[in-house]
C-alpha cells in the first residue's frame, strides 16, 4: 500500500470511528441522561438545560445551532483543518439523536435508579468522547471554546473544559430544583473523564521491543516493510559467552504488536524477544510533543 492510499484509508478510518463514536454518545445522552433529568457538560448540557426550562427547545435543535455558531467563529480563528472532522462529528450526532428520540419516545430506562442511568449514561458518553479524539475529532462545544482560548491565553485546555462543565452541571439546579440531579452531573462529568482517557490511551498506548537473533537484518527490513516501522541497530555483546550479538530496537503501536510477532517467527523461531509497554512515544508516527512554549521577556539594559 503506498502512501498516498495509506493516509487516504486513514483518513476513511478516522471518519468510520467518528461515526460510531457519535453513535455512542447519542445512545448515553437520549437514552440514559436526558430521560432521566440528568444534565452533563458542555454544549450537550446547556441543549439539556434548554430543553427542561419553559422554552422547551429539543435538545437536537440547540446541540446544533449553538455549534454552528462556534463553529462559524473557529472557522475564521482556527481555520477549516480544526473544524472539517468537527462539523462531521456535529451533524452525525445531531442525525443520531433526532432518529433516537423519535424511535425511544416511550423509552425510559432505569426510571427509578438514577445513579446507574447517570454511570451507564456517562460510559457510552465518555465511551464516544474518546473514541472521536482517538481519531482526531471533536463533540465540538467546549472543545471549540478552551481551543480559542488555549490560542491566545496559555491555559491548559483541560482545565477551561471542566470550568465550563462545573458552571454547566451547577446551572441546571435553576430548572430542575434538585440538587440530587445536580449531584448526579458531576457523577457523570467524573465517569466520563475517566472513561475518555481510558478510551484514549488505550487507542494510543505504545510498546518497545529488543530482539535478539542472528537474522537481524532480514528481521528489521520486514518490519520496516509492514508495519512500517523504524528498528535501531545496537551492538551488544553476551557476558556469559562473550559473544558479539546485534540487537534490534523497535517502537510501535500495540496494535501492531501481534504483526511484529507474526514475522519474528517466520524469519526466526529461535529470537530472543523482549516486549514492554511505554508511557509516550513522541516524534513522526506517534505523538506529537506537548509542551508549552512561553516568551521569555527580553532582558533589561541593566542585567545586560
């Protein structure tokens, strides 16, 4: 597969699990949350609000236009590479939940169990959220507003999302006058959190290898071949034996794990292969490095 294909079919793959993370986070939010008064954060939850208050605006209605105008300002300030996936994101997830709530009108589960509708509800909710950023999307909503932020100010994006969702979850005491849903909101903004990074790190998590075997350069052209991965030559040498060995150094998704494990054995059944996880990988083919970059003031005359 060359490389024109390849990122063609990455791109097709990125729009797939999109989809299906919308799909997701449809079925926690009309089908667990929504029913059962239970507001979660972002755009999501200020369609909830809205949809409760006397206006009685469907949740699906305001989900869009609210990010419609977002996205109208991200346009114009982050520029249309932000935004394509987020757009798709948007209008699938707007689709999904009109076809939900007029198939589930007369659905109400977990009527009386309000705390597992909210553990249930946030899973798939977090469940779709980290599915989509694993394949570079967006809900939109909060996301839009802390990336704006984030460009102009250095504030951590996390930290301007979960402002955000507090002021949310707080405000929906306003319609609902229950402190106990109020409470059952920040459940779900928790559950959500940790199934998102869950769900996220399990899509990036990374692995090395150092494989041992006398048919190295065989062993390393494969893998460079597919999965397409870099090896690293290191001499080394058997301290028992005393003899020169080279040992080959690999980094790769643990998704290719099995591949990499596949053609090891038919080059050499005999390698000695060690295989660990890593916390991060950064650099091409992996992540990109997070690091805040801050000006440093000139200095002045005097400390010259």
């Amino acid at each position: 597969m060359n490389i024109e294909k390849k990122k063609l079919w990455k791109e097709v793959r990125d729009y797939i699990f999109i989809g299906l993370a919308m799909l997701s986070y449809c079925i926690g939010w009309s089908i667990f949350l929504l029913p059962n008064g239970i507001t979660t954060g972002g755009v999501p939850g200020i369609s909830s609000i809205l949809e409760w208050s006397p206006l009685h605006i469907p949740a699906q209605v305001s989900y869009f236009v609210i990010n419609a105008g977002l996205l109208v300002v991200a346009l114009k300030i982050l520029g249309w590479k932000f935004c394509v996936k987020t757009i798709y994101a948007v209008v699938v997830l707007t689709a999904a939940l009109s076809l939900t709530r007029d198939y589930t009108a007369q659905l109400h589960l977990l009527q009386d169990q309000p705390f597992m509708a909210a553990v249930l509800g946030a899973v798939f909710c977090g469940s779709g959220v980290g599915l989509g950023l694993g394949a570079n999307g967006s809900t939109g909503g909060t996301d839009i507003i802390a990336a704006i932020i984030n460009k102009y100010r250095d504030i951590s994006l996390g930290r301007v999302i979960l402002i955000c969702d507090v002021i949310i979850i707080s405000s929906s005491y306003f319609v609902l006058k229950d402190w106990e849903k109020v409470i059952y909101g920040y459940v779900v903004l928790f559950v959500t959190s940790f199934c998102v990074d869950q769900v996220v790190n399990s899509m990036r998590r990374s692995v090395q290898f150092f494989i041992i075997s006398e048919k190295y350069n065989e062993i390393a052209r494969r893998i460079n071949e597919d999965p397409h991965r870099g090896c690293t030559v290191i001499n080394g040498q058997g301290f028992f034996s005393g003899r020169e060995v080279k040992m080959l150094f690999v980094l790769a998704k643990q998704s290719e794990s099995a591949k990499i494990f596949s053609l090891i054995d038919e080059v050499d059944p005999n390698a000695f292969v060690s295989q660990s996880a890593v916390i991060g990988v950064y650099g091409e083919g992996f992540d990109r490095f997070k690091v805040s970059h801050k000006h440093k003031p000139l200095p002045k005359a005097e400390e010259l």
